[in-house]
C-alpha cells in the first residue's frame, strides 16, 4: 500500500519541487499537450477558412490529445495509410469524407515526412513548419504542421 501511495504522488511532489528528474521524468509524455492543442487551436483560427478545416494526423496520439485538449474539442481523424489495418478507434470510425472540399491541419512528429499517399487526398499541401512546447526538464514536444488544401478523397471510403 505504501510504494503505491508513493508512486501515485511521485510525480506531483516532483513537479511542485526543486527536484527535477530530467530525461527520466516517467511522466513526459503526459505533458505539453495542452499547450500543444492550444497552439494548434490558434493557427486554425489563422488560416483563410478555420470553419471549414479539420485536424489531421498519421499518428493516434496527436488525433487524440488535440481533441481532448483543444478549445470545442474538435472531432479529429487519423490517417491510417492503410484502412485495412486497425490499430485504435480511429481507424474503425468514419473518416472525413463527408467533408470534400475542405482544408485540414495536419499534425506530425517533427522528424517525420508525410506519407505521399496523403499528400495526394489534397488539391495542394503548404508546410507551415515545426513548432515545439516546452515539456520542462525532459525538454521540448517538437511537432511539424501543414495545411492541405481542399480535400479530394479519402481512401476506403465511398466519396
């Protein structure tokens, strides 16, 4: 009961004191995806259409933090790249083919290209460049955006 206890409050007593684990900190990838979804919040906000944009990204954990965190909380999609693989709930519900014609926000890992595949569901894809949140002593969350232009299919679906 005790080494639960303390590893329950571990990371918060960590957190309000002088004492930093730095790249050992277990609880990095909790963090900064607040900051993160309101950074994306605000670029939406920026581009020439943000009602008719939605976000996307190859990866489950930006679809699903954003959402989560980001102002509306937002409906997001995943691109699986291959429908019939299913690796989480993203990949089993409908994807954004009710939305042709639209912009999105795309988000990835900073260190990453996006899949070609994707790139051809859009008219046209403009890099917005990396961005990054400062997750304390373990560092930064570096991420990269692109806004696609005007949605053209979307695979696995009937458009």
């Amino acid at each position: 009961l005790g080494l639960t206890l303390i590893a329950y409050l571990l990371p918060f007593v960590m957190s309000v004191s002088a004492l930093s684990l730095g790249k050992k900190d277990v609880t990095w990838r909790l963090k900064g995806w607040q900051a993160l979804s309101l950074d994306v919040h605000a670029v939406v906000q920026q581009l020439p259409k943000p009602q008719q944009t939605f976000i996307l990204s190859p990866l489950r954990k930006y679809a699903s933090e954003i959402a989560f965190y980001m102002p509306g909380h937002p409906v997001t999609y995943k691109w699986s790249g291959n429908p019939s693989q299913r690796s989480s709930q993203y990949d089993l519900w409908p994807g954004p083919s009710d939305k042709l014609g639209w912009d999105a926000l795309i988000v990835f890992n900073s260190n990453q290209r996006l899949p070609a595949s994707l790139i051809n569901c859009f008219a046209d894809v403009v890099d917005l460049g990396e961005r990054s949140v400062d997750i304390g002593a373990a560092g930064k969350r570096r991420y990269h955006l692109w806004r696609a232009e005007k949605l053209i299919r979307w695979p696995g679906e009937k458009n």
